[in-house]
C-alpha cells in the first residue's frame, strides 16, 4: 500500500535554500530569454492573490513551494508575511524622520554600456533589465530618484534577501566595537554547542568575513547539497513523522563539518551568517530582530517595522530572512554613509564603519573567483569594491543591494525580483549602472 | 504497518476555534481555580521563547497546538506573528498622533462587587483577577490609566479575538451607509458561491445582528461539531494527504447548512463574521485587512500596523484574527466615542455609531439566554448595553474588550490573557470593575 506521506515539497525545502543567495555556486547566468521580461511578468498586472478567493492560477501559497517560482516569485518577496510565520523588528513608537527630497528629472536619461554589452543602456531601461521592485537613490543626504513597480510600494515590506547577511554583520562588528565579542575568540568559546561542528574551531572573525572551511554545498542541482538539509530544518512547516533530521536552525549549524582549513580563502555560505547570529543571541540574550530593533531600527526614524522569517522554534533567520521597507533601508544604508550617524544620534560606531570601508582580505577573496567582482573584498559580511574611497555593498539573490559610495556622496538601495537568483546574472547592468550613478552625481555643482 | 499521517493535532485545529469566542457553548465558568493566577502564570517570568534556543519547555511552537494551552498562550497572545502567516494593516507612513495624557493616580484604589461575590475588590485587584495583559482608559480625550504585564508592551501587538468581529462589523456598516451594500438583500446576491449554503437565503442584515439560523455548533467538546470543520479548513498548516474537505475559510463557508430560521434569535457564531468579511471583499475588491487600513488604520493616527492571521490561501480570519497594538485600538474606541471623527476627520459616519448605540433586537438577543446580559443586544457585531446612551462593547474570549461609553466619555480597552475562553468567566468582575470605573469618571468635575 502506498502510505499518505509528507513528501520534501510539502517542507516548502525552497524557503531557506532560496533566500540564501547561493552567488558562489550558481552558474554565471545572462538574463535569460526564457523568462518574460519584467512588463510581462509585472505581479500587478498578473493580477496574483487579487478576488476573494483568487483564481486558482493566481494564487500563491507556501505549502507546495510555488510562491517561489518565477513569476509567482515577484509578489511573494513583497508578501513572505502572509505566507509564513515571522517577527517584528519594531521602529518605535515615535514619529517617523522624514527623508528629505531633491528628486532630479533627468536621471532616467543617464546611460552606460553594460558589461559584455556593445550597445548602451539607459538608467531607465535598467530598472526593467533587472526586474526592479523599487529603488531610492539618495545623494548628499536626499533622495533624488525614487520608483516603484509592481506590488511593491512605499507602504511594504519587501525580502532583503542575503542584504540581510550584512545588517546582522554590522550587528557583529557593533557588539565587537563595544567589546562584547572577542573576534579572535572561537565560535564555541561563545556558543558550546557548536564545539564539534566546523565552526568550534572558526574564529568569529573568521565567520565574521566568511573565510571559513565548510562541507557546505550551495548548489540547488545537488539533491544532496547541504544547503537542502539546511532548508529542511529552518522551515517553519511540521517535519513528517520519520524525519530524523535537525528541526532548527541552531540544530543544523551543529551538524555542519569542516572542509579544508579557516583563514585561506572567502568562500560565501550563508551558513556563516545564521552561526553569528547565534554568537550574537547567545552575547546578547536578544536574538537579531531584538537587537536590530533595539540598537539600529528604532533609532533610524524608521517609517515602518521591519520583520525577520523565522523558523519553527522563532529563531530569525540571519542569512536572509529580513523584510523591510525600502525607504527604512535607504536610511540605514545612509546612516552607514554618515560614519553611522544619523537622526541626530551616533547609531554605528564609526570605527565600525571605517573597517568596513577598509575592506578584507583581498587576496582571500581572489580565491573564490568571481569574474565581475575583481580586486573587491569581503568584510563583516559586507562586499566592499575596488573603488578608491571604499564604497561597500550589500548584496541579495534576485537583485536586492545597498550600495554606499562615501566619495560619490551616494546611497542606492533596490529590491527586486529578477528570474535569476545570482547576481551575476544582474551584475553586468547593475554595476555600470550604479558607477554611472556615482558619475553623474559626482559631477553635480 | 503504521503509516506516518499528519494527525488532526497537526493541522492546528485549535487556531480557528480557541480565536472564535464561544461565548454561547462555554460553560458558564468561575475563574476556576485549577489555574495557576495571574503572577504565577506571567508569561515573562515563565521565560517563554527566550534563550537561544528556548529550553524545550519553555519553547512554544505553532505545529502542535500547545502554543495555545495555558500557560503558554499568555506569550502566544502577544506573538501571533512568531506562529503564523499574517497580513498586514498598514497605519499608513505618516507621524503617529499621540494620545493626549492625563493620569490619574487615584483609579487604582476605585472599588466595586465583583457580580455573585460578597467582598469587594479594587480596580488594581481586578486586573489580576482577569489576567490582564494591558488595559488603557481613556476620559474626555485623555488617558487616565495605562498598564502592561507580562510579555505585552506599548510597542507590541496582542490579538483581539473576536475583537475582530466588531471592528469587521464597522467596516460592513460603512459600506451599508456609502450604499455600497444593501443590508436587505440577500448574501448570496453578493457572493453567489454561497447560494446553496445557509448564508444564500439570508440578509446581509441578519449576518451582521448574528440572527442567522446555522448548523453550526462552537461545542468543543464535542469531537464532531462543524468548529472543528471550520478550524481544519482555516489551518494555514499542510492539509494530509487524504483530507477532502473545504481547505480555506471561503470553502468552509460554502458547507454551512440552515437550521431554524434567520431572522428569530441571535446565535453567535463566528462564520457570520467570516461571510461579512467576504461579502466586504467582494463588494470592495479589498480583504478586511486590506480595507480596514485603507478606511481607518491609516487615518486614526495609529503608532503601529496591525495584522491579521490568514489562510492557506491569504484571506484574513475576520472572525477573530485581528492583532493590534493596545494604543491604537484605544485610538479606535476614542474615534467611535466622538460620534466616528477623530484626528480631525470623520473617518466613520456618524449614522453609524449611532445604529450600533441604538442596539438590536432586543427579543432576539434574550432569546440566547445570557444570564449576565439582560437587556443587551448586538447590532453590526457589537454588543450594547442596557446602559442609557447606549454604552457598546467588542467582547473577545480570553477578556479582550473595547468599551465605549459615551455618557460617561469613557472608553476602555484591555487586552487579557484569562485560561477560561468564555467571557461570562470574567464578567462578573469585568462588568462591575467597568461599571464603577464609568461611575467614578462621571463624578470628576
């Protein structure tokens, strides 16, 4: 007889897997024609969860892993609320700080030639070339470009994907600035349970700037890639009755063995991020949405809460689960700009700040090979670019960013929801088009 | 051979049903004292959800259902969101509009006869005794009274129960003031889906008073009452493999059969709330959560979003899945205190209040027999009073209450955390701790 049985599907395996930003073991895609391009696949016009009930065809649900297929995709990263559990990263309760405005007119028409391209490409036309969702450009501390598209609107919060990675990396780098982690201690001096795993013998700093040797496969393609195993147990839906495996996160990351040696080479594995979330919960008492609201969010002048996925025990997911509102992040990406001040008040340590611009091993990163991202590093979870000045960035599967460019006076952030879960796949446009930004900006009287 | 199957425990049929507020199949229960009281069941003292991980029993998790056993539902009260899919209701981006504030430091000492009892108690006793988790009375605009216990604070948002149904019902008399709906007509006229349930040969008007004749028992003790049927088919969690029956709230609503008559009695029974939330939906293109930001959440001057608890397939639980913050629901009383205009806009007409304190069929409401309301009635899913000047009540299980008594220019919400579900367990002490409350209000000069 053939036994009524959870299969892998219904543990919506995608949820974790997906928000994770496997950039290193994905293949270096273009953007590809055999997805409809960003008019056609517009979640707005597809009309997806709209009538009471939605049409059949038009409604996205979590069980069955299809809200994360494309198109269906491009409504859910500015709805993961309505499809699985989550935690608030509160703003306060006092009056947001309004951004204030300097929007320019003639942004749309800036143009550059992206990489690999002979044509050149409008500012405009790069929107819909990377499946944007919404963007704010922000220069000399006022937004001057701002739009939205499909779902997703000021009022909204949308997926900050591996963005997530560097908001909790600044968290670290804070409780390091202040003293409370040791970053040359281990793993396990903070976190025991960890003692047996690959990380017992990782320094925080070492998972700090993701030089750590994980036997941590990223590849989707891999039936048995870690990264599955992972997602099994963060997923917040009930384990089937024979599931044997780790049911959380903290229960996973304990399973996880060395590869190689820690401190030679920057290998990204989001594995990283949810071990110093643990370091951090452990410092803290306060898991990353606590602390994200206590210490950064609620001093931002936040319009909006922010919230983090979580799985079945409440535990955030701090390799990718956090939504906010792209404003609030246009605001922590300018408090970065700022040396960490903002709203009259010093929120990051500027020493914090710095070191990030400083940038990691370069020679660490060299080893990981990523073509379009030569001479960048890696610190506290952040990439930072060649460019003179340190401009760092933030960077989230299917094209989400921060970018601060401190010597172009410039913050860009953008959600969106590109077919392609690598950067490499956005990065071509993105990235001439962001130094064109820097360009034209910087030229300003 | 023992096949592994999802158990009914599994689906978490304790969502739909613990949120619903049987008020008329609960026993009329005295606070038993087989529970634990008030200080000995604090949520925050019991240490729910905190460490990293929580130990394993203080872990409180969705999937099995024991997130809402007492004493753990005092945490789940206050942290819907950690357990479920939600949707939000946007207070909209702008600054809050801070509740003036006038504290009184007398009020604790108020005193009054709890119903049945021979002693008296004190305002500040009554607390304890209904397992309060936050209460804010309001007098003539201001805020005489604030206070948070356990895991509930200022910045959080706490459910409201069958809370819900009142603020679902204000939305449905909106609609019947704007024309939009014609409480004559019949649900099926709007909703065709539900032409061969029970709802298709009843009037917007007899769902909306409660006075429909439905097969539908809220009898939790009875293994085979349609309650159970709802809850499965509400579940947000995976349906087994072989369940064949409806799996959203819309499905369920559908299998709804007559019993008696509409029109004669009112019956309580949360599935009119749920058709009204759909005939809004349909009416408006909106869900409840969507319209109720849209109509009022966005123009009361709210400090935080609030949410509801959604289905499998994202419609909001009109029933009973409103979250809130304390503040902001003491915001909405006010608003309906000062006949709909608040914040300087009348955001409800002022027709409408005045039908809800007009009340509803008296007879009708007699005929449910509740002993501790006699001379109630219900009208657009508020309870009012025999009170002169027509003082009207949402009245949610657990102790969830907004009170607004215009003559006394009192309004009082409280939300709570009681482990009997029926309100007529904390009645006796809630009615008179209210009652004296608007008394002693009245004698201020």
């Amino acid at each position: 007889m053939s036994c009524p049985r959870i299969t892998p599907r219904h543990l919506a395996v995608s949820i974790t897997a997906m928000l994770m930003g496997a950039l290193s073991s994905l293949a270096t895609a273009s953007t590809s024609t055999s997805f409809p391009d960003a008019a056609a696949s517009d979640p707005a016009k597809l009309g997806w969860m709209i009538g009471s009930p939605p049409p059949a065809d038009r409604t996205v649900r979590f069980e069955d892993g299809s809200y994360f297929q494309f198109p269906a995709m491009r409504w859910s990263v500015s709805n993961f609320r309505q499809l699985m559990p989550t935690i608030n990263v509160s703003r306060g309760l006092g009056a947001p700080v309004p951004l204030q405005s300097a929007l320019r007119n003639d942004i749309d028409a800036i143009s550059f030639v992206p990489l690999g391209a002979k044509a050149s490409m409008t500012w405009d036309q790069s929107l819909a070339a990377t499946y944007t969702d919404g963007i704010v450009v922000m220069h000399r501390g006022k937004v001057v470009y701002e739009r939205y598209f499909g779902v997703l609107k000021p009022e909204g919060q949308h997926a900050a994907m591996s963005v997530t990675k560097s908001v909790v990396g600044t968290l670290g780098a804070m409780l390091i600035a202040e003293g409370l982690i040791d970053p040359s201690k281990h793993v396990a001096d903070y976190v025991p349970e960890l003692a047996s795993s690959a990380f017992g013998s990782a320094t925080v700093r070492q998972v700090l700037d993701m030089t750590t040797g994980l036997k941590y496969s990223e590849d989707y393609a891999d039936p048995n890639a870690e990264v599955w195993a992972h997602a099994k147990a963060g997923s917040p839906l009930p384990k089937p009755k024979d599931y044997t495996g780790p049911r959380s996160y903290y229960e996973f990351l304990q399973t996880v063995q060395l590869q190689g040696e820690h401190g030679r080479a920057f290998a990204y594995k989001t594995v990283n991020s949810d071990v110093l979330g643990w370091v951090i919960a452990r410092v803290t008492g306060r898991n990353v949405a606590q602390l994200l609201s206590e210490r950064i969010w609620s001093r931002l002048g936040a319009e909006q809460d922010a919230y983090f996925t979580v799985d079945s025990i409440g535990t955030p997911f701090a390799g990718g689960g956090l939504n906010t509102g792209l404003r609030d992040l246009a605001r922590f990406g300018e408090m970065l700009r700022n040396d960490g001040a903002f709203n009259g008040q010093q929120i990051v340590p500027k020493a914090v700040v710095d070191d990030i611009r400083h940038g990691g091993d370069k020679q660490a990163f060299a080893k990981a090979g990523y073509d379009l991202l030569k001479g960048w590093s890696y610190r506290s979870m952040w990439w930072v670019t060649d460019k003179e000045g340190g401009a760092f960035m933030a960077r989230g599967v299917y094209g989400q960013r921060i970018y601060v460019d401190p010597n172009a006076e410039m913050v860009i952030v953008r959600y969106a929801s590109h077919p392609v879960a690598a950067n490499s796949a956005n990065d071509p446009v993105t990235l001439p088009a962001f130094e064109a930004m820097a360009q034209y900006l910087s030229r300003l009287p």
